[in-house]
C-alpha cells in the first residue's frame, strides 16, 4: 500500500505570545514542531504498513527549514520524505497549499492509495487543506477520522461526531484526516533519529511540478488578508466587600441579572 502523509510545520502555539505593544505574534525563540494531529497521521500510516505491508512517505509544503519536521517523521519510521519549496510558494493560502500538494502527490506518486492529513494545523486552525486537496486530487475523503481497518481493496473507517461514531466504507485512493483521538504516536529510538538526520530529503520545487507561479502561492491565493487584530482580553472585574454571605447574594443577584443561573 502506496501511503502518503501531510505533515505542516508549526511553531509551538504553547510558547506563542503577543506583543502588547504592537498586537502581533511574537515569534522570536519560538520552537517548531510537526503539528500534532500530523503526528497522529503518521502514527497510523506506520500502523497500516505494519499490517499490510507498502511504503509511507511524508510530504511537506514549506521553507527550507521545515525539513526538521521530515526527519522528525523519519525517525518515527517513515520511509521516503519530499519538501515542496520554493520561493513561488510562499505566502499562499489554503486554496494554494492545496493546489501546490495535490499537484505534488499527482506528479510524484501517480499510483497512491491512501493520502492522511491531520484534521487541523493548531496555527493556521481552518482544518481546509486536507479536504480541498482530496477535491483538488479528485478523490473521496473522509474527515474526523479515529480507526482505519482495511478490507481488500477498500477501507472501513469510524468517523468521531459529536454523539459518538459513523462508520464509513470508502473506496482507494481516499484522503483522510485523522484526529488526536485514534492512537498515541510512537517515540523514535535514538537509533532512528541519528539515522533520520543521515537521510535524504528530497527536495521539490515549482518547475519539478510543472506550476506556474501565478496558479500557486501568493499569486495563486483567492483570500486577501485585509487586516488583523488581537481581541482585547482584559475584563472589567468586580470586587465584592462584605461577610462571605453578602458576597454570595451578590454574587447570586449579579448571575441572575445575566441569566446565567
Ligand atoms: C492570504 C493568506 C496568506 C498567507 N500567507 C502565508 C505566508 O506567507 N506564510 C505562511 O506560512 N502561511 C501563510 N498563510 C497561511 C497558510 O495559508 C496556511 O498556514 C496553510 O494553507 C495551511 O492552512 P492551515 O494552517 O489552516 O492548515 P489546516 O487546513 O488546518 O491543516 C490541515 C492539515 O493539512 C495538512 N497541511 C496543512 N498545511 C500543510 C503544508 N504546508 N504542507 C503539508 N501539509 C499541510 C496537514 O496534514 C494539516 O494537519 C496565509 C494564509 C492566507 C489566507
């Protein structure tokens, strides 16, 4: 079984803060990893080959430096890494990142079977690109994906809803997103990683896919971001004076005010 996985560099949204000054991410000694859903995404691609056999390569749109997350995947024990960059990619929206890896999976892996994505990146949070690249590959796709089991030449998937689980027959080649819920991603040895950092990332860039500069990237994205802004998180608190059973009526009488109780 021919794999495929999206991973996305992400910087560690634990450690982002905002300047108050100027409003802006501060991203300066921020660490990247490899978004977390993604890892999940790898976890079961490797568990898939464990059970039937094939190959699992690990995609990556993004700058020269994102080639830590491949290893990082390699070490896990994936087989094959590629990084999509080039300077047309940058600033691309979803509709452009999705145009560039489903290019990129069509050029590279005519004969995949499966393609897995994390549902959500934690920065970027529209969980857009694994469904507009299956639309933009052509194929079905299946999101919110916690089980996989495969049966011949289709797959049996449980998919999470808010109430409990569907289960989904799909034909290959299908896109999955997985979620955080369906495994615990597996620790490389150290062995693995030294190998990792020993291994080839290939590297791909605009004229290997046969891209125009205008149909990706900045160029390539439909959404124009007009401005941004940081919601202002100060509340106006109030303090209650009195014995502790003053408080609380006031408290009572404040709630029911609101309607909250
Ligand atoms: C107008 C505009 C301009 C932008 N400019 C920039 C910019 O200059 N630089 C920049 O870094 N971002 C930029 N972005 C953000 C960028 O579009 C998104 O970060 C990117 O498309 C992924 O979307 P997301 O983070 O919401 O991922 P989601 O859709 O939430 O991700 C879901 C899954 O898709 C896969 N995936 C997502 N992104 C990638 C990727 N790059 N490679 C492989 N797999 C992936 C992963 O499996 C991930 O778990 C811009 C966005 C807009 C709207």
């Amino acid at each position: 079984m021919n794999i495929i996985v999206l991973i996305k560099q992400v910087p560690d949204t634990n450690e982002v803060r905002i300047d108050p000054e100027t409003k802006t991410l501060i991203r300066q000694g921020v660490p990247s990893i490899v978004n977390p859903e993604d890892k999940n995404a790898i976890e079961e691609a490797l568990r898939l080959k464990e059970t039937v056999g094939g190959k699992v390569t690990v995609v990556t749109m993004g700058p020269p430096q994102a080639d830590v997350a491949l290893r990082e995947a390699m070490a896990m024990g994936v087989d094959e890494s590629y990084l999509l960059t080039d300077r047309f990619f940058a600033g691309a929206d979803t509709y452009a990142t999705a145009k560039t890896l489903s290019t990129a999976i069509r050029h590279l892996f005519p004969d995949f079977d499966i393609v897995l994505c994390g549902r959500q990146a934690i920065d970027g949070d529209t969980a857009q690109v694994g469904p507009q690249t299956a639309e933009q590959l052509g194929i079905p796709q299946v999101t919110y994906v916690s089980r996989i089991e495969v049966n011949d030449t289709r797959l049996l998937v449980s998919r999470v809803i808010e109430d409990g689980y569907e289960v989904i027959e799909v034909g290959m080649p299908a896109l999955l997103t997985i979620v955080k819920e369906a495994n615990k991603p597996r620790y490389p040895s150290i062995k693995r990683i030294f190998e990792a950092y020993n291994a080839e990332v290939r590297s791909v860039g605009i004229n290997d896919l046969g891209l125009d500069g205008n149909e990706v990237g900045l160029k390539g994205s439909p959404t124009k971001v007009v401005s941004t802004e940081t919601p202002d998180t100060h509340r106006s608190g109030e303090v209650f004076s009195g014995n502790p059973k003053e408080c609380a009526d006031l408290l009572i009488q404040r709630l029911k005010i609101r309607h909250l109780i």
